[in-house]
C-alpha cells in the first residue's frame, strides 16, 4: 500500500488518471454510447501498438544515443523511484491525442487515447514496482525479472514487456 500512496503524490500518474477519466467521460458522452465492434477491436491494438512503440523508443532512441538523459536512470542504484516526469507524459499524451483526434473519428480516437494513457499509465507503474523492494506475485514477479535483465544486459532487452527480446 505504500507503494501506491508514493506512486500518487507525482504528478504523471495524477495527470494521467485524470487524462483517462476525462477521455472516458467524453466518449460515454458521444454518440454511439456503447462501444463499438471497431472499438471493441481498437483496445488490443493500440494496447499493442504501445508496446511495441516504448520497446522501439526505449531500445533504438534511449539506449543508442549517447550521453542521453536515461543513462542516467541505468547509473542510479536499482532501488530507486523511477517514474517518468511531467514533462515527458504530458506532452506525449497531448500530441499522441491530438493525432489520434485528427486522423480518427470522435468515439474511436477517445477510446484510443483513453487505451493509450492506460497503457502508458501500466507501463509507468510496473517499472516503478520493478524499482522497489515490493515483493511481487507471480505475474509481477515475472514483469521484476525481466526488468532486471533488462538493466544487466543493456537496451537490447525491452524495458518492461517481455515480448520483445
């Protein structure tokens, strides 16, 4: 439970919680007020779709350039809070939003941005469980593993989801 009161008090996940509430109110607002069979097909994808993006981000942006901000994070002792700032989630949110707004319908692009902000907001959690000495479950203690290896053997490893390899 402790983890959880942490994990509130920054500022991403309280944006983000926000983002996706006020995302999913707007869409029960709009007509059709169920979800659609496009929508319904829309959720795995776009969740898809975010691994996919933050394993590529992570492993051929965040791990190949030099003298990059996340080094940093690699050099930090494992224990550490390790939550992804403001000033990167929300500007992600808003931009991926607005493409989402601009190449899809009304209902379909905020059932996509509100699958996207999840995912994002999912992805920020577990690695910030995997920077804890929370004793994790079996499903957390698989996501834990596979983090670790990750920060032993370099970017070539996706940061949290272990699809990629």
């Amino acid at each position: 439970m402790r983890a959880v009161n942490i994990f509130l008090t920054h500022p991403s996940p309280i944006f983000l919680i926000t983002f996706i509430g006020s995302t999913v109110a707007y869409r029960c607002s709009i007509p059709p007020t169920y979800l659609t069979f496009t929508e319904m097909l829309c959720i795995p994808t776009t969740m898809f779709i975010w691994v996919l993006q933050e394993y590529l981000i992570h492993r051929y942006l965040l791990h190949e350039l030099e003298n990059w901000y996340h080094n940093e994070h690699h050099k930090l002792p494992y224990y550490h809070v390790s939550i992804d700032g403001l000033g990167i989630v929300a500007p992600a949110s808003l931009v991926s939003s607005a493409i989402f707004a601009t190449l899809l319908s009304n209902h379909i692009a905020a059932t996509v941005a509100a699958t996207y902000m999840a995912s994002g907001l999912f992805y920020i959690w577990i690695h910030y469980l995997c920077h804890t000495r929370v004793r994790p479950g079996p499903i957390l203690r698989h996501f834990k593993n596979h983090h670790i290896i990750h920060h032993m053997k370099g970017g070539r490893y996706s940061v949290t989801f272990p699809f990629f390899v």
